[in-house]
C-alpha cells in the first residue's frame, strides 16, 4: 500500500476541552476541517470526558484510533501518558503561563513533552517559554500562528444585539436600551468564558464611570459560563455598575455578526493568553482590538498599528476613547488590523501543518 492511500485511513483523535462558543473549539474544528479534507477521519472529543489515564487508553483501544492531537499539555496531556498510540501536543496558553508553576502538574506536563512527536507553539513567545522550561525540546517544536476564519450571519442586526443586551440588563437600562437611537450605542464587547484566568472584572468601574459621562457607551461581555462561582461573581458585581452588562455566549455566526456590525470594539483583559481567537476574528472582521498588555496579546498587537494594548484601567479608557470618538483613527487601525490578518494568518499554512503533524505521527 503506498503512502498517501494508507494516510488516508488514519483515524485521528483530537482532544481538548470543548467548552461550546470557545475559542478551544473554534481552534479544534478549524483543525478536524484541514485533516477531513486529506480523507482522514477525525473526531473530537472533550478532555472533560474521561477521568483517568486508563480510560481514555481504553477509549484509544476500543475505537481503533491511530494517533491523537492534544490541545493543553495539562488539561488534555495528563490523559496522555500511557497512551498507546502516537500522540503531538498543541500548547493551549495556561499550561505554558499558570500550570507550570504547580510543581505536580509540572511533572505531569514534563512527562507528556518527553513523549509527545511533536508541539505546537501558536507563537515563537510560546515556543521559547517551553525551551526555557524543558531545553532539549527545540528538535519537537513547531510555531504554527492560528488561523482565522469568520462566518458573520445575515440575520443577526443591531437590533438583535439590543435585545440581548436588554435581556440581561437592569431594568434601568433595558428602558434606557429601549429609547436609545439605532447606531448611537458605543459598545465595547469582552469576548471571554468566564473564569478567573480572563479578568472580565478588571474595568467594570472605569466603564461604569465613563457610561455616567456618555450613556451610550456599554461594556458587554459576552461568553460561557466555565466556572459557575465566578460567573455568578461576575454577574452579581456587573449589576452594581451600570453600563456594564453580562450576556450568555452567543453563536459563532451571531457573535461574528455582532463583532463586524454592532459595536465599536473588542476588548481583552485577560492575565494569560496562548493566542485569543477573539482577537484574531476582531481584526479578521474589520474592527478595532483593545488588549491587555501580556506577552501572548503582544505576539499579536503592534500598539497603534493594528489595535491597542493597555497596563491599567486608567490607561485604557484614554485609548477607548479615541476609539469612540475618532472615526479616521478606527479606520486606521481596522486596515492595520485586516493586513496583519492576511499577511501572518494563513489557513493554507495552518492547513499543511496539520497534515504535517499527522504525517510525522505516522511513520
């Protein structure tokens, strides 16, 4: 049997954790696309699923995969170890940034690095943080940026992101929501499940001071609910800050929807990043990105080029505010935004990784 009909019968296994309207999930489907298009069979599966190493061995036996892509060296990786096919890993962004400093989930991670074909690093800020972890690891390394693919829907319209927002709004400001002109709103959108690792509440006060100024101007964060305690935080602390409202995640389509055509930016307040496909879709979908001033934003964002970045409240809302009220300074940065796209976020390049990493799993 020659090579390429063989490969076209590989069945592969891509584990991550698939919250639904994630950026995890988003990077897994795009991934499950590029491998179908070869003939391989792919199936995704959530880490949540299992919960010891034997039974996702077992899973592996029974369902006759031959190989398997992870998502999170410690999240998808700790399932990993006695895996009895060959298995690469893609670096999620919190294993490189926050799990490495847990010394056990270190040695779980280390074991899962020595093991792994291959790594996958979305940027060379991430690729050089595993080298300064794990030295000999440079000859599995490969940097693969993710790409970018939009699907905004038709039939999702301001007015259908005024009624979400008044949905979830205080009484007050769904009345407010109601009178308000179509076009007139300044909304600034979060995109973020909600977990502590993202900070949606880090400018919930500036916002509520700058709506008391302007009352056309809201912060929305919008996304799932990954742990339930502090998403109920969130929400109860949002209700005492008016202009700030906390919406459940929408569909991919809807939220592309809402991103290219109802608000005047995407913001990200994240401590830790891998690569945030929010940020990508934001500029894919020619609107302007304020970010958080962490490495994996900075891998992204060339401040006042293609978006912004921001070390504090104060500093952001200086930004927010040209944003708002500069429309020849959006414009500038959407095209700066869109050109980065194009220039460093191929699916073609993303596309022949995969396949190449599949290749490599199998000989």
């Amino acid at each position: 049997m020659q090579l390429l009909e063989y490969m076209a019968m590989v069945k592969i296994l891509l584990l991550a954790r698939l919250t639904p309207q994630s950026g995890n999930l988003t990077t897994a489907q795009r991934i499950k696309g590029h491998l179908a298009e070869t003939g391989h069979t792919c199936e995704l599966q959530n880490s949540e699923f299992f919960e010891t190493s034997e039974g996702f061995r077992h899973y592996i036996v029974e369902n006759e995969f031959c190989c398997v892509i992870g998502i999170h060296l410690w999240r998808a990786g700790k399932f990993l170890l006695d895996c009895p096919v060959p298995f690469s890993m893609i670096f999620g962004g919190t294993d490189l940034n926050e799990h490495v400093q847990d010394s056990k989930k270190l040695h779980v991670m280390t074991q899962v690095v020595e093991k792994a074909k291959n790594l996958v690093a979305f940027s060379q800020t991430m690729a050089s943080k595993a080298e300064e972890i794990w030295p000999n690891v440079k000859p599995k390394l490969i940097v693969q940026p993710q790409a970018v693919f939009t699907c905004p829907s038709e039939n999702f319209t301001e007015i259908d992101m005024i009624c979400k927002m008044k949905e979830c709004a205080t009484a007050n400001e769904s009345l407010h929501l109601k009178n308000i002109l179509r076009g007139a709103l300044i909304i600034f959108l979060l995109v973020a499940g909600l977990r502590p690792v993202k900070d949606p509440m880090f400018l919930f006060k500036i916002f509520s001071d700058w709506h008391k100024q302007d009352s056309r101007v809201f912060l929305v964060v919008v996304g799932p609910e990954i742990d339930l305690e502090f998403s109920k935080m969130v929400k109860e602390t949002a209700k005492k800050y008016p202009g700030v409202i906390v919406m459940p995640a929408l569909s991919q389509p809807a939220l592309h929807a809402g991103i290219k055509h109802c608000i005047t930016a995407v913001v990200n307040t994240s401590v830790s990043e891998g690569m945030a496909a929010c940020i990508l879709e934001a500029m894919d979908l020619d609107t302007v990105v304020l970010a958080r001033k962490i490495p994996g934003n900075e891998c992204l964002i060339k401040h006042d080029e293609n978006g912004l970045l921001f070390q504090t409240p104060e500093e952001f809302l200086s930004l927010a505010k040209q944003v708002a009220y500069n429309e020849k300074y959006r414009e500038r940065l959407t095209l700066g935004g869109k050109e980065y796209i194009s220039n460093n976020h191929s699916l073609r390049l993303e596309n022949e990784t995969y396949k190449s990493v599949v290749r490599t799993l199998m000989n």
